[in-house]
C-alpha cells in the first residue's frame, strides 16, 4: 500500500535554473534568512527550487553554493568524506552506491534535511547521523541493518523514516520520543514485536507489511492520528478489543495474517475506506461491520465465512465487497445477492 514517498523522487528530480542560486547568499556564502523559516529550514518549494549537483567535482569547486547533491548511482565504495565542504547542504542522495559504512563526519552536515541512502550495503548506522538535529526524511531501504540503535531517536524534527527490505529485529524502545515523526515503514524485515512507546507517536501512516509480527501492544491503540495501516503479511492472531477506537484509520490492510476473530465493536471506524481482512481465518463478522458507513472497498476473500450479517447490505458508499475463497452456502449466497449493494459483491 505504501509506496517510498514521492517526495524523494520531488525534491531530487526537480532541477532549478542553472545559475546555481548566488543570489541565494551573502558576501560570506550563508543563505539569506529570507530563505529560510523560523527554524533556519528552507521549504521543499526552495529545495525544489534549487541547483542539483550531480558531480562532486563541481560541488567542490564552489562548496558553500551546495544546497542539493546527487551521487546516487556512482558506484561510491566509500562515504566522500569531501562533501562536509558543503555547509549549505540540505539535500543528499547516495543511493544504489556501494557503501558500507558512513563516515562520522557526516555529523558536520548540520544543515541536511533529507539524506538517502538506500540500496547500498550498510550493516550499521552510524550514532553520529542523531547529530543531524535539522533532518526531516532519512531513507535507509535496502540495505544489511539488523539493528536501529535508540540514539537515532534524538532525531527530533524526523517526520519520514524509511527502513524497508533490511533484516530489522525490532524497533528501538525509544522510538516513541519522535515527536515529529508521521511516517513509519518497515516492511520486508524480521521485526516480531513492536515497542510500547511507539503509541507515543503522531503518525500519520504506519507500514509494517512483510515482518513477524505475532501481536499488537495495547499502545498501538493510541495512535489516534494514524490515517494509513498495513500489517499484511505478519503473523497476527488477535486484534486489540480497542483497536477499534482508531478513529481516524481510513485504509488497514490486514490481509494473509492468522486472524479468526474481529472485535464486535468494529463499526466504531466510521471513517474507514478500505479494510483488507482477506488470507485470515476469520469465520464470523459482527453485526456493528454495517455501522461503516463511509467504507468503500472490503476483502473478506479466502477466510471461513460461512454466513453473512444483514447489516452488509447497509453499506451504501461500498465499491466493491470481496467474498471469494469462503464457505458460504448457497443460501446465504442467495439472500446476498437481495442485498440493496448486492451490484458491489464478489462471491
């Protein structure tokens, strides 16, 4: 469900005039503060806006006019310890390189704000990157990391943390102190459990498809402002009685887990537009399901159905109920079909 963020590819893709932005600066190659927000930041629309260095040779050649450098692709075996010339850079990519480690001097970066670094060959963080107070995205997808080390807590402006396709065991305890932090993804890793702290967050979307997960903290309930939820693809058996109280929550996907039962008071997620619930075991839905009103899309497919609730057929805004791969007799079929949105059913 949750793809990298299009960010990225904005704020690196989007190339300024070739005047390299001097009118950017003053006399001593500081960034003129009309540039900047109350935080000392530039704003995606400058970042955009901005020259993108391709080459670190011409990034060296006039290293304080360095907002934005791109060396992804460049087959880098070593972090260029150079690129801390560029005190003005707010932007670094060095993805698909093949970097191993990262240098601690990438702590004298004080004014980056979004670093990527995925598909390289990092088995670490370094502890130095909390140093980078004023980061607002780090992309770590595809790489070896086995472990997120707390300190990378101290990251507190963070608001994008991307942690995909590693062999990630767990979540650092302290990750909760992110309090600016509105997205989460860790999909394709080996996390088994999630930390109590994490109901602590603000997040907005929270991706954890293709992990181990086997249950849900009673925190995780508190992530009252969470919009976007995929668990797919874990190893869940029983929701939270309170997960229904998540009622911001518009798309879950919950699909291939081990879940045999809903909580009854589901219809309390009035909000929610999409709910994948197919590849469980569940084998009843509770009556409050038709209390959804706002819900659009529903999968129920390959699960132990065998009858249906009437209050299905209250769900007037649905685009599509998904009912394939059940046990639902003939009958029960038949009075299906008498639904009134018995058009958006799939038996």
């Amino acid at each position: 469900m949750i793809k990298r963020f299009l960010l990225i590819a904005f704020v690196f893709s989007v190339v300024g005039a070739y005047a390299q932005n001097d009118d950017w600066f003053d006399k001593n190659g500081n960034i003129l503060p009309k540039y900047l927000d109350d935080n000392g930041l530039l704003s995606d629309e400058y970042l955009a806006d901005a020259y993108e260095f391709t080459s670190l040779d011409e990034a060296l050649a006039n290293p304080l006019r360095v907002i934005k450098l791109n060396l992804s692709e460049q087959n880098l075996g070593e972090f260029p310890t150079e690129i801390v010339q560029c005190h003005n850079l707010h932007m670094l990519d060095l993805e698909s390189n093949k970097l191993t480690s990262i240098s601690p001097e990438v702590a004298m970066l004080s004014n980056l704000q979004y670093l990527v670094l995925n598909n390289n060959e990092l088995t670490e963080i370094p502890l130095e990157i909390a140093s980078l107070k004023n980061l607002l995205m780090l992309d770590l997808c595809a790489n070896h990391l086995s472990t997120i080390p707390n300190e990378i807590c101290a990251l507190e402006n963070l608001k994008n943390i991307i942690l995909d396709e590693n062999q990630i065991e767990s979540l650092p305890d302290s990750i909760g102190s992110m309090a600016k932090l509105y997205n989460l993804s860790a999909t394709h890793n080996r996390i088994k459990e999630l930390p109590a702290s994490i109901g602590s967050l603000k997040l907005q979307s929270l991706d954890l498809s293709d992990n181990l997960i086997a249950t849900l903290p009673e925190t995780f309930c508190n992530l009252q402002t969470m919009q976007i939820c995929d668990l797919r693809n874990n190893a869940l058996a029983i929701l939270p009685a309170n997960i229904c109280t998540l009622n911001q929550l518009m798309f879950l996907n919950l699909s291939n887990n081990n879940i045999t039962t809903l909580p009854e008071n589901i219809g309390k997620m009035a909000f929610m537009r999409m709910l994948d619930l197919s590849k469980n075991q569940i084998s009843e839905l509770p009556s409050s399901v038709g209390k959804m009103s706002m819900i659009q899309e529903l999968d129920l497919s390959d699960n132990n159905l065998k009858t249906l609730p009437k209050t299905i057929g209250k769900l007037t805004f649905v685009s599509s109920i998904v009912l394939t791969g059940n046990n639902l007799s003939a009958a029960e079929i038949e009075k299906a079909k008498k639904f009134p949105n018995n058009s958006s059913i799939t038996f």
